[in-house]
C-alpha cells in the first residue's frame, strides 16, 4: 500500500510540473515507464525543479544525480543537424517515472 502512495505521489508531483492540460483536454497517460523528457516534453528547467522538489520531499541523496546525462547541452552537431532539418540519433538515456519512484523508496538516486 504505502508503494502505491509513492507512486502515486510521485505521479502527481510530475502532473504539476506538468502543467494544466489546454482547452480542456486531458493529461497524458502516466505509467511507470514514462519518459519525462520524450513521453511529457518537460525542460530541463522544469525537471530540475521538479527533482528538486522530490528529492527535498523523500530525502533523497542526489550526490550521484547530474541533470546533464539526461539533459545533455547541444553539441555543434546537434546544431547543424537541426539547422538541416536531419535527426540526430538519441544517445540520452530516459529519465522515468519508474526511476523517481524507485529512487523515492530507497532514499538515495539509485541511476
């Protein structure tokens, strides 16, 4: 019971960051699985407070937590790429519900 609690408040904490669907519409299916970066769209910006905001909740050691392997600063190539419109392959690892609810539980980022 107290799993589900986590996830579920974890799951509510990334609907706020989130923000309000538009005109009415609906939020997103939320899984344990889902990708705050590819599956919500969320910025970096936006993460950064939303981990910040976990980690504060649950006590979460994040020494061995780097925004940057997720959200990694453009490259020169990256640049280019997108100056002519070609997509680069993603080489960024997801950063998942499952992952801050898992690291929520043992009270130290475990990725």
């Amino acid at each position: 019971m107290v799993e589900n609690s986590i996830e579920a408040e974890v799951i509510a904490l990334v609907l706020k960051y989130y923000g309000a669907p538009l005109f009415g519409g609906s939020y997103p299916t939320i899984t344990l699985d889902t990708d705050l970066d590819t599956d919500l769209g969320l910025e970096a910006e936006d993460t950064e407070e939303l981990l910040a905001e976990l980690f504060t909740k649950y006590a979460i050691d994040d020494d061995a937590f780097d925004l940057e392997t997720y959200y990694p600063a453009p490259s020169w190539r990256d640049m280019i790429n997108y100056t002519l419109k070609r997509k680069a392959p993603s080489i960024v690892p997801d950063l998942t519900i499952r992952m801050l609810v898992e690291s929520a539980k043992a009270g130290r980022w475990l990725y």
